[in-house]
C-alpha cells in the first residue's frame, strides 16, 4: 500500500490494502494514519478525516494526523 500510495500509482488499490490493515489491526494508529492519507490523496477528505481522528484517538501524539486534520479544515470551507 505504501508504495502504490508514495508513487501515486494506484491510490484505490492502497486504499484496500489500508482497510484490510485496518479491519485485521483495528488498534494500530499507523494503519489508520496511512489510510488517511491514502482518502486525502483520493480527496475523499470525510473519509480522510475520520481515519485521522481515529489515528489521533489511538496515538494523541500523531502529529502527521493533526497536520492533515489542519489541511482538509482549510480545503472543506
């Protein structure tokens, strides 16, 4: 997932190996991080969002969550 996401060449099939990640390792605040990155790149910024605020929840000190949460406050007004 992370080299499809790191090229941008194919952003969907990272985003499924992300929510696999996720389905299997619900409690991992890096998978929830990387799939919002993933939905940010797609611009599904609600989607971005959620999977951010799930990182944050898992790891409050995820400063690349609040960083993005910050970009899609300033790309949804």
């Amino acid at each position: 997932g992370y080299e499809w996401l790191r090229e941008r060449s194919n952003v969907k099939a990272a985003i499924q190996v992300f929510e696999y990640g996720t389905s299997i390792m619900p409690t991992n605040a890096n998978l929830y991080d990387s799939l919002g990155e993933a939905y940010f790149i797609n611009e599904d910024y609600d989607l971005a969002s959620v999977s951010f605020k799930r990182s944050l929840t898992l790891n409050p000190k995820n400063d690349n969550a609040v960083k993005y949460l910050i970009k899609i406050e300033s790309k949804t007004k």
